[in-house]
C-alpha cells in the first residue's frame, strides 16, 4: 500500500494547528516588532531585512537562544504555548515574519528525516493569498531549497512548527508549494 506523505491526515498535528487557527493567527496578528527578533542569517541569503523570528518551543536548540526572549514568546502568545505545548513530538514552533520588503534566497537544511516542517498561514501578501488561505497548514521539505520575498506593505507572517513523526519522510516526497515538484536538479 502507497503512503501518501502529502495526506495532511497522516500528521494529527495539522488537523489541531487548524482547529486553532483562529486563536493562533489573531495571536500572531496582535504581536508588533519588538515581539521579533532576526533569524542569524549568512548575508548570501538574505537581502534586505530576512526572517524575524517569536519563538515558543525550541527543545533541543533552547541553549541557542536567551531564556528570557523564550520566556518573553510563551509570554506574548499563551494561546500559541499552550496549542504548540499539547503536539506530541514538537521539536520547535513559534512564529516566523518577514518583514516588507525582505527576502531570504533559496536555501535547504539539514534535518532527521523523521522530522516534517509546517507552515501555519498566518498574515500573507495578497500574491500569496491566491494560493494559500490563511489559517491553513502547509507541509515543508526544509532539505528542499526554498525561499522567498515579501513585496507587500505588510509582514508575511506564519507559525513554524518541526514535529518529530513516528516514520521517515524520504526526499522530495512532499509537496509544498503546487501538485508537482519540479524534476530532480530543476529546483
């Protein structure tokens, strides 16, 4: 039997992230700047302002980040920390911005292969929009090179969670942004 990895009902998380999607994205709405701060990023990557990241949940990576500015994301969006708080195996979740006029280049990173990458719509530019509601999960192959701009007036918004699944993820199986990944090589 074919398992189809792009089954969003394959990955319990996802149906909870949009049951609560209203809760996470008036959240998310309601942070301004200061709730933010930038995502390190190799100055080939980026250009312009790059990511700036809330975060909520970081596990293994806590030691990488002040404990206060943890403290200060749980403390901004106690609706996020608690939904992010009940996923069973969550590696890291908060929320991911980019500001107008921001762009990060196309990258992948490494990653375990039982570990899925989702995206949360939270504040979209209206290009987007047409092909992504808000409120909705997407599923992401981070070992896929993947980036993107912000030419609206507005921050892009989502909630990113990592979610250690019970069964590996191979190579190009997901796809993130259409029906068809493009042929091995044409990225």
């Amino acid at each position: 039997m074919d398992f189809d990895f792009n089954d969003h009902t394959n990955y319990p998380f996802i149906a909870h992230l949009e049951a609560h999607a209203e809760a996470l994205v008036a959240e998310g709405c309601a942070l301004d700047d200061s709730a933010f701060f930038p995502l390190p990023q190799d100055d080939e990557e980026s250009s312009g302002d790059g990511f700036f990241v809330c975060p909520i949940f970081l596990n293994a990576h806590e030691d990488d980040v002040p404990a206060e500015i943890l403290a200060r994301g749980r403390a901004r969006c106690p609706s996020a920390a608690r939904i992010l708080g009940t996923i069973e195996g969550l590696k890291l979740g908060g929320y991911m911005a980019l500001p107008p006029g921001g762009s990060v280049e196309a990258r992948s990173e490494e990653r375990d292969d039982d570990v899925v990458r989702a995206y949360l719509a939270v504040q979209l530019p209206d290009d987007e929009r047409a092909q992504w509601e808000v409120g909705t999960v997407r599923l992401i192959d981070p070992r896929l090179p993947l980036g993107t701009s912000n030419t609206s007036a507005n921050r892009r918004l989502v909630l990113i969670v990592d979610v250690k699944m019970g069964f590996p993820i191979p190579d190009r199986a997901l796809h993130h942004w259409g029906p068809e990944l493009p042929p091995e090589g044409e990225e």
